[in-house]
RNA sequence: GUCCCCUUCGUCUAGAGGCCUAGGACACUGGGUUUUCAUCCCAGCAACAGGGGUUCGACUCCCCUAGGGGACGCCA
C-alpha cells in the first residue's frame, strides 16, 4: 500500500514543538512503508498568516532533519502546497457541497452569532450555530448575493443521531450530532477555515494516514461529513497526545518554552530533541531511550502509541543531550560548540559592542558571556536596590514581554521604539524603566547595550529570560496578573491585538 | 456548562488476566572511583486515582465516581 503523510501547521508566530513532534512521527511512519512525507503550509488565516513565521518552520523544521519530500519550496506533483494558492479549488468544493445540500450559504452577522451563543451559554447549552439561514430559499439567497451582503459557507450538520468514527489508537469514537457546530467552510474574504482546507487538500494530496495533535479529535465529525458528502474515503487517523507543561495543561508559550528556536539556541542538539520527542507518547519495544532515527524507523509502530499527554520535561532532555555531547569527538564538539555560539553572524555583531569597552583582551569574555551562554540566575535581592518597587519590576517584565511578543521584525530600533514608548505612557523615567530589564537580560545591572542584546540574542531567549526574572521575583499572583491586565488596558486604549 | 479523550513512582514509561514482591529511565538521597567538578559504578526513595463488578485469579476486561486535559471562533 502507497502511504502518505504530512503535516501542515499554519505560519502563525514562532515554529512550535507540537509541529515538529507530529512532523517527526508523520514522517517516520511515512518513510517506513516507503512513502511520502508532505510539508504543506495552511496559511488560511490572512489576518495572522506570517510569510516569515513560513520561513521559520521550514528552517527549523530542516534544523531538526526533518526534510519533506514535497512541499512549498521543493514543488512536488500536488503543487502547490500553500494553502492560499489554492483558494480556487477550495471555493469549487465549497460550490459543489452547496449545490449537494450539503452546505449552505449564511448571511449572519458576527453580532448576530455571538448573540445567539451568548443566550445558549447561558441556558448552559453548547453554544453553536442555530440554523438561521440553513433554509433560505434561492431565490432569496441570490438576490442577497446580488446586494453584495457578505455570506460565508457553513457545513449542513444533521439534528440528531450520532456520529461515529474511528480513531486507530483509541478505537471507536461516538458523538452525539447535536454536539456538532454548523462549522464554516469558506469565510466572507474567500478564504476556506483550516477544516475545509485540510479536509480537501487531504483528499487531493492523497493522503492515506494523518498523525496530528489531539485537540482536533473533536472537529472529527465535521471533517468525516465533508468527506462523505464528496465521497471520499477518510484517512487513517491517529490523534497523539497532547505535550503538556509541567501542570499537564496543553503545552504553552506562557508557562514554558514552546518554540522550537529556544531549545535550539538554548544548545540542544537536533538529534536530542528528535530522540526525547519519540520517547513522548511512544517507547522502544526494548524499552532503551536513547536510539537513533533509523533504529526509531526501524522499531516504529504506532500500537505502541500511548494516549496520555506526557509533560515535557526539561531534565530529562538535558541528560539526553548529555548523553549526546559527550559521545561527540573532540573535534565534533569544538565544531558544533563554535557555529552554536559564533554562527550566523553572532560573534561579528558581539565584537562590534565589545571593542569601543574593551582596555584589555580579558575583560571581553566576561562581558559577552550572557550573550553566548545563558545568563547567570538572578535574585530578588538585585531588583530591590533601585528606586522602583518589587511589583513596580514585575509590572515592568511583564510589559515588557507583552510588547516585546507583538514586535516585528525582531531588530534593535523597532524593539528600542515600543520599550521607548512604553515607559513613557508607564509614566516612568527610562532609567529607571531599564534597570529590571538589565538585570533580566544580562544577570547584571551593567552590561553591553541593551536593545542590541536582545536583537542578538532573539525572541526566545529574551522572553524566557523576562519569564525567569518573574520567577525569580516570586512570581506573579492571579490576582495581581488581573491588576496588571487592567492597567495594561489603560495603557493601551486601542488594543493592539 | 455541554461533548469528547485520558488516568502505573514527582516526571517519561514497561506491563495486552497468573511471569508483578509492579521493571527501566530522569530527578532526588546516600556511598564508591577521581586533586576539585563532571563522567562512571553501586545502593536507596518512590506508583497501579477510588469504588463496584466479571474471573479460580485483575495493573491488565466492564460499569460508576473522582481528577486531569481538550474542544465548543468567519483561530489553527
């Protein structure tokens, strides 16, 4: 049998680990059994679709080894394989499933649905679309058209009944219709919601096995009735745990590192990160831990799959990487150590600062070290000196990450502008605004430029360190997070988001 | 709130009815090797969520409860 797999996240913000975690099993089982592995980018959503966060997965994704055999940039016989350069074929099936009753065009309003959905969470129901437009006649429907109203195409969802679908590692699966939201196809801009997208894409790509997260288990059903309704047969599925931080929510920016640049600049090796991503949900029949990606293309086998969401645990890959450093040869390790800290550019822009401060050659280590390596861990007692308050320095790291994930392109001056800015509608003299952020950054309240630092040292690094300086000043409470939300409002009048 | 999924040491997991006195790994603790540290070696700590069934026998099968997670968007 001719199997074919993929993965295809949307290029929204930074290149997650859950994306390289599907794509590290859909190209393992694919390659098993001699077929294909497919990179397809499903840039449905114009308003957060990323050119460069599409860059970002295929060269971190590549970092990792883990190369397609298809897709955006190499081409393949299903060309393309970006979601918004085939919006035409999307809109034919979108066509075609109206024309079969099995989808419909709606004209409601966002008011109108959010209405609606408020008044059924109150009645505690779940709140879905209410079959507004479902009967619209044609001739109303066209002469709306012909008024230029804006309409999207939902999915026609039966009353009752249930649904029923299979899922390879959990068995049969069952859910009642009336749980299942009229999902829209084809938004008002044109574009196809990821369901249908994905959903049609599958079928022309042919697709046979799909390995993706367990959050989409239920959007199943909305899926399984696009696919009879074109008669088309439903890809084997197998839904993998969820990776969780260590409080077992679903894996998140906010509580740990999720991009996969931040281990990668953190000095994990991509054959760590690979082996330790294998071993979540899955083991060897051996049960050894640290193996190979042939021997894990070798031993795969998806019975092996476990379902529950395994916390991803930050010292359990540090020993691993342990593990690996140390089998390295010298000269191995002298090669990888200098292009992990000296590559792209890094040590150029580095000496660039250090020159103009530099009296003598040994002073210049010292003070790039936290620039290379990570910073030294900080204290309570160093944010205490100055003239602001322990909260006043949360408020300020806390802010400042909040800006900070909003900058773009990541580059000294723009970084400068919004923290600029910041501190001002804070109401704060600069000085005083950088001193916790100096400490955050470097370890030191004195170091090389501050905005250049964080150019240098990138998105992931600088937010951890933000969010490790939070910790280290004890954290903040849900109550005071709510303060801080609130006045974060204030500040911004016209929200950014 | 509703629906769906899940439930073995703190964490990752082995376990497909008797092999389980529940095994391994990380972390942690103690000891040994080593000029220090790290590595390495040895030892220790530590779990079948609870309750009902089924069975001669349940970590394994079924049901209920509890807990956790996810989904409920013109996000993916």
């Amino acid at each position: 049998m001719k199997v074919r797999t993929r993965v295809a996240p949307s290029p929204t913000g930074d290149p997650h680990l859950g994306t390289a975690y599907v794509a590290l099993f859909n190209r393992i089982f694919a390659h098993q059994h001699n077929g294909q592995f497919v990179l397809r980018i499903e840039d449905t959503d114009q308003g957060r679709s990323r050119q460069s966060s599409t860059k970002a997965i295929q060269d971190t994704l590549r970092w990792l080894g883990l190369d397609w055999d298809e897709g955006p940039d190499i081409g393949g016989p299903f060309s393309p394989y970006i979601a918004s350069e085939r919006l035409q074929i999307y809109r034919s099936i979108a066509d075609k499933l109206c024309e079969t009753g099995m989808a419909f065009p709606c004209f409601c309003s966002k008011e109108r649905l959010a209405d609606v959905r408020a008044h059924q969470r109150e009645r505690k129901l779940t709140p879905k679309y209410d079959g507004h437009c479902v009967s619209l006649s044609r001739q109303k429907v066209s002469s709306l058209k012909a008024a230029g109203k804006p309409f999207v195409i939902r999915l026609l969802v039966p009353n009752d009944g249930v649904c029923e679908f299979h899922d390879q590692l959990r068995g049969k699966i069952t859910v009642p219709w009336s749980q299942v939201d009229m999902q829209v196809l084809l938004k008002s801009d044109g574009f196809p919601t990821y369901h249908l997208a994905a959903a049609v894409d599958d079928h022309l790509m042919e697709i046979t096995h799909i390995f993706r997260g367990e959050e989409w288990l239920s959007s199943c059903p909305k899926q399984q009735l696009i696919y009879q309704g074109l008669e088309w047969q439903v890809p084997a599925l197998y839904h993998l745990p969820l990776l969780r931080n260590s409080d077992r929510s679903k894996l998140s920016k906010r509580k740990q590192a999720t991009s996969i640049n931040y281990y990668k600049r953190s000095g994990f090796l991509p054959k760590t990160l690979l082996n330790y991503l294998a071993t979540m949900g899955w083991s060897m029949p051996d049960e050894r831990e640290k193996f190979t990606m042939q021997e894990f293309q070798k031993h795969f086998d998806p019975t092996r799959l476990s379902t529950t969401g395994p916390v991803f645990d930050i010292d359990k890959l540090k020993w691993l990487n342990g593990e690996y450093i140390r089998e390295l040869s010298l000269a191995q390790f002298k090669e990888q150590l200098l292009d992990w800290s000296f590559g792209e550019q890094r040590l150029e822009r580095i000496l660039q600062l250090m020159q103009e401060r530099t009296e003598k050659f040994d002073d210049v280590f010292t003070k790039m070290d936290y620039l290379i390596g990570d910073r030294v861990e900080v204290v309570a007692s160093q944010f205490e000196d100055g003239a602001l308050t322990r909260e006043n320095c949360l408020r300020i790291l806390e802010f400042t990450q909040r800006k900070l994930s909003l900058v773009e392109p990541w580059k000294r001056d723009g970084i400068f502008k919004e923290l600029k800015q910041l501190s001002v509608v804070m109401n704060l003299k600069f000085r005083d605004f950088l001193k916790p952020l100096f400490i955050a950054i470097s370890g030191r309240s004195v170091s090389l430029p501050l905005f250049d630092s964080i150019e240098i040292l990138g998105s992931d690094i600088t937010m951890s360190r933000l969010r490790s300086a939070i910790v280290s000043l004890g954290g903040i409470s849900k109550k005071q997070l709510k303060v801080f939300d609130k006045d974060w409002q204030s500040l911004h009048p016209h929200p950014l988001e």
